[in-house]
C-alpha cells in the first residue's frame, strides 16, 4: 500500500490474483526503480535521517505478471511519474486544467481506475510502492484509453514534499491504509499529525481529505488526529464517519467484509485555510 495499499493491508491478502496471466521475472523497466542502492539521494535526508525515519509500508519484491509487466513496458513511458522530475505543473501534465484527485497507496489500482474510467472530467494522480500494483493499473488504464491519469512508484511522503504544489489538490484519498493493529507499531501508522499537516498544505482551500479503512481502532484513530488537526472541519453531519460517497468504488475485498459483518468506516475532513 505504498503507503495505503489493499496489498499492504495484512488481512487483504491478494484474492483476484490475475490467473490468466502466467508470471514473469521482473524486469528492469523505462524508469528508476523505488529501491535503489542509495534512496536518500532522492531527498534532502542524509543517508542517517533516512534510514531513522519510520516509515508506514514495507517493501516487498516479487514476481510480475506479464501483464503487470506490459503495463510497465508500454504505458509507464507516457503515464509514469518520477520524483526526480521534481515539482510538477498539473495543468501542463494533463494538458488541461481539470480537478485534480491523488489517491496514496492505491494497491493494485481497481477501484483508482474504476474511478478514473467514470469520472473523465476529473484527473488522477496514484502513488503506490509496488510495482505490480502499478503496472497492472496502468495496463488497464493503457487499453481503456484513458488520459486523466498518472502513476509514481514511490514514497508517498516524499512525492508530497517534492513534486505535488501546495494548494493545488482538490481531493485526496486514503483508502485501507495499513493498520499496523499491534499497539507496538501504531507509530507507523501513516495518519498522524505531522502527516495531515503536509496533506493540508497540498489542498486547495476547501479541498477535502478521504479516508476509508476496515478497522474500528484506526477509524478512532483517525477522528483523534482529525479533530485536533489545524485547518481541517468534519464533513460528517451526524457523528465523525459520513456514508461512502458514490465517488468511492466497493472492492471485492470490501464486500466480502460487509457479508462477513466487517463494518467499513470513510472520514472525510474539508480544509478551511
């Protein structure tokens, strides 16, 4: 999950495991890989603070399908983001201006692009740590023709501190993100104060944060760190969770919980300054 991925998620273990498609090696593919020999060259860390900095993911390596790796092949050359491309211009990315949607750990990229295919006049941007996830995302997105959405395969901390503009996000999603359920590893938590103040700085005034999870505990979680967060108001008008919204797709995942009795809970905070 990146660092919000379904495939992070240690109870979303993979169920539509692409059977058609037979595996292949990984390959070298038309871009600098999220792993390298030295990641803090990428940031402004010393190699020390970066090692030091917890983070809310775990990069796993594997196998990709040949689908997964065609994704990579053919569409990451158009579609694939870099953070050493720096700060980016929405408007000269997509070539139009549009409302812009950036999704941080989209795992293997259904419901992204589910959402990319229906909502054309909106455009996407995906940060996911896994390389199959993101091949397999832009395979689809590739055969659909779709041209409203983008890819990076890294740090999502790092890609909001080096290449999204400040107030330029109408809204962000952070869907399923990695419970860390042991109280030992709550820190790595990804919704912490620290980090909604860098969402907050990325949306525009007005601009809304989403985030869903299958997870009572980190529901509450979240709420605390939301409710004493600068800048930021409920969306919710009864209580602190808000029905999902029709924008956000159903995973299979998602409703194989509901026929189980899981209970899913969506957050929705609004900037106001």
């Amino acid at each position: 999950m990146s660092d919000a991925t379904d495939a992070q998620n240690p109870n979303q273990a993979v169920t539509e495991a692409e059977v058609s498609e037979q595996p292949v090696e990984s390959q070298e593919s038309a871009k600098n890989q999220a792993t390298t020999d030295d990641p803090a060259k990428k940031t402004n860390e010393t190699p020390e603070e970066h090692k030091r900095r917890i983070r809310s993911f775990v990069l796993r390596t594997g196998r990709m399908t040949a689908g997964q790796q065609r994704g990579m092949d053919e569409f990451w050359p158009k579609w694939g983001l870099t953070l050493e491309q720096g700060m980016i211009d929405p408007k000269t990315v997509f070539e139009r201006e549009a409302p812009l949607v950036i999704e941080i750990g989209f795992g293997m990229g259904h419901s992204l692009f589910e959402q990319a295919n229906t909502m054309r006049d909106h455009d996407f941007i995906g940060i996911e740590v896994h390389t199959p996830g993101v091949g397999k995302l832009l395979a689809e997105a590739g055969d659909a023709g779709l041209t409203n959405l983008r890819a990076y395969e890294d740090d999502a901390i790092e890609i909001l501190d080096q290449c999204i503009p400040d107030n330029s996000v109408d809204l962000l999603q952070l869907f399923f993100p990695d419970p860390w359920h042991k109280k030992r590893h709550n820190k790595r938590r990804i919704v912490q104060a620290e980090f909604v103040q860098r969402v907050r700085q990325k949306l525009k005034v007005g601009g809304r944060f989403h985030m869903a999870t299958d997870w009572e505990n980190y529901a509450e979680h979240m709420v605390e760190v939301m409710q004493v967060a600068e800048g930021y108001e409920n969306t919710a008008s009864d209580g602190d969770y808000v029905p999902r919204p029709d924008s956000r797709p159903v995973t299979k995942f998602e409703k194989r919980g509901e026929r189980l009795g899981h209970g899913v809970w969506d957050i929705i905070y609004r900037r106001t300054g």
